[in-house]
C-alpha cells in the first residue's frame, strides 16, 4: 500500500456523471490519481489495465451491478486486496451487511463530502 500522504490511485465506478465528476475533483483536489468508469463492464478492463490502490463503486449500476462487480474483482487473486467502499444513495443495514458478504471494506452514502472521500482515500492507504 501506499504511506501516508502518497498518491493513491482511486477508481471510482459510478453511472451518474455527477458524482463521477465530484469524486474526481475531491481526489485529484487531494493529490490522488483518479480513474473513472461507468459501470461494472467498463470498470473490470479499467481494474486490469490501470491496477488501482482503492476502488470506490457505485451499488445501483445497469448491466453490472455495484455487488456483481465487488464479487469479480475480488475474486481475481490479483485484485482480492484492493480496498473497495460501495457508494449508496440508500443507508441501509442490508445494503452494508450485502456488501461486506461480496467483500467490501466500507461504505459511503451519496450524496458524501470531500472530507468523507479524502478520509476513506486516507483510511485504506494507511492500512
């Protein structure tokens, strides 16, 4: 992992372009490599050719859902230590609890602050 204060290389999958664009700007505004991609498909060849340190996904996807897409990256022996923090316009029991069984670290509610990604960015860097 990265040491604190280091540049991460986050990916961040997300199908609103909004929250897309907001997660760039708060990482890159800290120092962070960011990758961007839509959806489950777009963010499996993303994973393999830019090998990011940190993935933030979205849970509420088309095609390839948030859970689906947790599952076959961590199911990859290169990718199974890769911190990944689903994203969730729900704050639900189930939805965190699903998530830690497809083998999340984390979860952050939509809409979340600058703080809150720098934090997790921070929090998963360190470990």
């Amino acid at each position: 992992m990265v040491s604190n204060g280091a540049a991460c290389k986050v990916l961040v999958i997300d199908d609103s372009n909004t929250i897309r664009r907001s997660a760039e700007i708060f990482l890159k505004q800290g120092g962070h490599d960011v990758v961007l991609a839509e959806d489950g498909f777009d963010a499996l060849a993303k994973v393999n050719d830019h090998q990011p340190q940190l993935i933030f996904c979205d849970i509420l996807m088309p095609r390839l859902d948030g859970y689906q897409t947790c599952a076959i990256i961590k199911r990859n022996a290169k990718f199974s230590g890769v911190p990944v923090v689903m994203l969730s316009s729900k704050d639900g029991v189930f939805d965190k609890a699903r998530g830690r069984m497809v083998g999340s670290h984390d979860y952050l509610t939509k809409p979340f602050t600058k703080d809150q990604l720098l934090q997790a960015v921070q929090q998963f860097s360190d470990a």
